[in-house]
C-alpha cells in the first residue's frame, strides 16, 4: 500500500507545472492557546490541509510547527480561520544569537529559552569582538591552546 501511494504522489508531482511546485520546508507559526479545544481546533485546521507531512502543536509554547510541500502564508491564513490569534514565529533559540540582550531582541513574552529574531542580535562575523569569539573558541582547530 505505501509504494502504490509514494508512487502515485510521484507521477502526481511529476505532472504539475514546475510553477506550481513548492519545495518541502518547515514553519512554525505562533498560535494563542489557551486549553485543549483550541488545541484541538488548530491540529484538525492542519491535519486536513493539502502537503502537509508532518505536524505538532505544542500548547506550552504557543507553537505550531509544520512539516511538508506548503506555502506559509497558507497555512498561516487556515490556522487564522479557526478564529485563533497568530503569526509567523518570530522567535530564535537563544544560543544561537550572539548579543541577546540587544535593542528588541529581548522580550519578557518570550517563552524561556528564545529571543526574538532581530538584525541587532546577529553578530558580524567581521567585527574584531567575533574574530576574539572564533580565536578562543573551542570548535576552531587552531585556537588558542594557552586556555
């Protein structure tokens, strides 16, 4: 039964228009939840719409993350016509920015862990305080051994 179905979405994607394929992509949308019927209401809003693969809804984090062939902006509008507030995430995991407490990165909202995704956050890595970061670093083969 599964290589009949692989199959058939290859011949299907095989004919579409080249302009109409959408590559396979991961987003995450920031949904309000407040108990289980809202959560209910964004996973059957989901699970029903067309490329999607995978799916989670997680309540703790306000968070929605989509897997598959999709748009977006698509899937962005469905979750918003269940009647919940949402958005684009716009969150980083906080290890990953180089200045977290940077004009409008920081936000007492956020869940614990992220920062928002702001220009000001991410380092340049030409600027002499990530050339110090990268000499000391411990990923970098020829770091400084004197630490």
């Amino acid at each position: 039964m599964g290589i009949l179905r692989n199959l058939s979405e290859y011949i299907i994607a095989c004919l579409k228009p080249p302009a109409k394929r959408i590559p396979k992509k991961t987003v995450n949308i920031r949904v309000k939840m407040d108990c289980e019927g809202c959560v209910r209401k964004v996973r059957n809003a989901v699970e029903d719409f067309e490329g999607v693969e995978s799916f989670d809804v997680n309540q703790k984090l306000q968070r929605l993350t989509v897997t598959g062939f999709i748009d977006a902006k698509e899937v962005l509008e469905e979750v918003k016509n269940t009647g919940k507030t949402a958005d684009i995430w716009p969150f980083v995991p906080y290890n990953l920015v180089t200045y977290p407490y940077a004009r409008g990165a920081y936000d007492m909202k956020a869940p614990t862990g992220f920062v928002r995704n702001v220009p000001q956050a991410i380092g340049d890595p030409k600027s002499p305080e990530m050339k110090m970061m990268v000499l000391f670093n411990d990923d970098n083969p020829n770091a400084c051994s004197v630490m």
